[in-house]
C-alpha cells in the first residue's frame, strides 16, 4: 500500500510540474471619446430683403450627419458663408442656400449653407436627366398614357394627349424647356417600367453620384413628403448632366415644336425654353429651372468665359426684387472673377463615396484571423490538458510511462523491503 501511495503521488506530482496559475486577464482599454471642437459661429450670409409671402409648412428636414455635412471638404460643413481667403464679398441674395463650382475640375469656389437641405421644385429634372439620358435612344416613339398625364392641376406640362406619339428626344426638349410633368412622368416609365420605378433609380443614381442629401419622391419634383436635396447635392447631380453632349445641346435650345398628332385630330405647336440665362448671359451653357408654393425658386445655371465652365445652384429664393435666373448670374460673375485657384472644397467624383465606404469593408475582409494564444501549461500541464480532452495519442504513452514509473518504483520499495527483512533475521 505504501509503495502504491508513493507511486501514485510521483505521477501526479509528474503531470502537474510546470502548470502554472491562469494570469489576470488585462483590463480592457477604451479609447478616449473624441473632443468636439468648439462651435465656431457661421459667417451670414449676404441677403436681400425678400417680400414677405405665404407658403404652406415646411416639413421638418432628415438629420445632416456631421459625415454629410462634411463631404467635398470641412469648409462646406456649416450653414453660413464660406469663400476663399482675400476675395470681394458675393452678392446679395434672396436664396437661402447657394454653392458655385467649376464643373470641370470640380473646385467649390464659394458657397452659402452647402449641405443645408431644401426643397428642389423642378431642378430635381436634372436628377431625372442624369438618370434616363444614357439608357433612352433618342429617336424612340412613345405613346403617352393617362397615367403619365397625371400631375397636380395646373403645375407646368407640355401638353402631351393620351394616345399621343412623341419622340424621346421631343420629351427631353419638353422636360428641359418647358418643364413638363408631364414629360418628366413619361421618361421615368420609358427608363424604368414606370414613373416609380424611375424614382427609386434617380435616388440610386443619386447615391452613385454622391448626392446622400438628395432623396426623390417625383421624377418631376413636385413636391411629395421627404423630397428633399441641397446645393452642393444638385451641384454633383448639374455636373453630370453637363458632361453629357446631349444634354448640353437640349439645354441650349430656345425652341422647339412639339408635333400633331393626326390621329387624335390635333395640331403642333411651339414651345419656348423658359431658362433666360440663355438668352441674356453671354456664354450661357443652359440649365434648369424651379418653383414650387413649398420650395419657392429654385435654380441651376451654367456658363463658360476665357476656358471655365462654372455652375451655380440655388433653393429656397425669392423672385422680387431679383428673379432667381439673374442672382444666379450675379453670383457666376462674382465666381468668374476669383483666381483660377480659389477653392473652398471640391465635387466628390461618381462612385467616390461608395469605393470610401467599401475600404474598410475589403480591409476587414483582408486581414488575416488572430487566434489568441493558447495559455502556457508548460510540457506536462500541455499533456494533461491533451488527456482531458481524450487524445489518445497522449493517452497511450503517458499510461506506459506511469506504468513504467509505477513499476519501477514498486520493485525498488518491495526490494528495499526484503534487505530490511533478511538484515532482521540475522540481527536475530
């Protein structure tokens, strides 16, 4: 018994050396919360005393986040005036939001409330032609449906007739020039199967663009509950409809005729493009304009002079005692003046925005799996571990070496025993 005591003790004694105590887990470290830099009052912006007017209730704008506010650079991220350093003051305007940006390297060359969000009216147009322009062929004839001619009464159309054939290229014209709902709600079905349809590929278009602050509920932009944009949203959207020739040469046409329609017994007419940029600024590249009770003036003008090509948007402005096309061209001469280059920000390119938030995405994926160290349990504290979790190969050898450990021991102790016995007898 003594000798099985013994043998059993040694092994334990064996397995257990060099199984140290579980560490003290570290305390988890939390990073600091950023501090907030303090609030910094926005320069106002130069205004002209507007009539006073009644308008129905502004809907409450979704939340500018501070990544929103902040795209196309810090700069733009407040409400107030932002112009580069050294230059004259702009004009004053009735518009509650303004930007002016050069449309070919994409410079912001001043801007009044950027990301502000406001009601786009008709210059939402812009987002429908940045859509549909490249998938429509132009010399496609439609025939117009009751449902595209179902607009608010007495907002601006054509005056396309159910069963009447137009030509896609005559929608545009009517769209552009006369700022047809009417057009606007047959070229979002052509594009997409219908006018809602359309819809959710002008805010898809948006997002492609960069435009976050921009969400469409009309092709036409009448207004609808939580139609919203701003100016530096319509500036990307203006960009990329002047980077298309087509667009460039409908939006400088003054006129157009709108065909008969024999079958339905009615005759053609003229249309006229109601953007007097075009008529009245020398260089004028065209644009777009809007009015809504809601959103009140809104414009998009563009215009080139010794090589540039600016572009001006504006929302919420009054037309008395400047209508919005002419404070429009009042601040593309103020920009016109700056240095090639003054810059207070920049256009985010098509597709920027979402190769940004795809990076960390594709970093996390990349990034190779840590498994943390298993503890140290030292040579023997390794192998018990192992038989606890029956791993046979472990099992089998250190089953034998006990055996052999045991054995050994036990001859040593029963060989002891019988010297100690026969040094007994003779002692006897």
């Amino acid at each position: 018994m003594r000798a099985r005591a013994l043998a059993v003790a040694t092994a334990v004694t064996l397995l257990a050396t060099g199984t140290p105590a579980p560490a003290a887990a570290a305390p988890a470290t939390t990073p600091a919360a950023p501090v907030a830099a303090p609030g910094v009052a926005p320069v106002p912006c130069p205004r002209l005393p507007a009539p006073k007017v009644s308008r129905p209730p502004r809907p409450a704008p979704p939340a500018t986040t501070p990544e929103q506010a902040a795209v196309g650079g810090e700069a733009l991220a407040g409400a107030g005036l932002v112009v580069p350093p050294g230059s004259p003051a702009p004009p004053a305007v009735t518009a509650t939001t303004w930007l002016v940006a050069d449309l070919d390297t994409g410079e912001v060359l001043g801007a009044c409330g950027a990301h502000v969000p406001g009601t786009p009216a008709s210059t939402q147009k812009l987002l429908l032609a940045a859509t549909m322009l490249s998938r429509l062929d132009p010399k496609h004839v439609a025939v117009a449906t009751r449902a595209d001619l179902d607009i608010e009464p007495g907002s601006s159309a054509v005056g396309l007739l159910v069963g009447g054939r137009y030509s896609v290229e005559t929608l545009w014209l009517g769209l552009l020039l006369q700022s047809g709902n009417d057009a606007a709600n047959m070229l979002a079905r052509l594009g997409a199967g219908s006018a809602q349809a359309g819809v959710a590929e002008m805010n898809e278009q948006a997002r492609r663009l960069g435009a976050g602050q921009t969400h469409a509920v009309t092709p036409s932009g009448l207004d609808g509950p939580g139609q919203f944009t701003s100016a530096y949203d319509l500036a990307l959207i203006a960009r990329a409809c002047f980077a298309d020739a087509a667009f460039r040469r409908y939006a400088l046409t003054e006129r157009t005729q709108i065909p008969a329609q024999p079958a339905l017994k009615k005759g053609g007419f003229q249309i006229q493009n109601e953007n007097q940029l075009i008529y009245r600024y020398p260089g004028a590249l065209g644009g777009k304009t809007g009015f809504t009770e809601l959103a009140r003036h809104s414009y998009v003008g563009a215009a080139q002079r010794d090589g540039r090509r600016l572009v001006v948007t504006l929302l919420g402005a009054e037309a008395r005692p400047v209508r919005g096309w002419q404070q429009g061209a009042q601040l593309l001469d103020w920009a016109f003046r700056l240095p090639r280059d003054a810059s207070v920000g920049r256009l985010v390119e098509p597709g920027e925005r979402d190769a940004e938030a795809a990076e960390p995405r594709q970093a996390a994926a990349a990034e190779p799996r840590r498994t943390a160290s298993p503890p140290w349990r030292g040579p023997a504290g390794t192998a018990l571990h192992r038989i606890g979790d029956g791993d046979w190969r472990v099992i089998v050898p250190v089953a034998g070496l006990l055996a052999f450990t045991v054995g050994g021991l036990a001859a040593v102790l029963a060989a002891r025993r019988g010297r100690s016995r026969r040094r007994g007898r003779r002692r006897a």
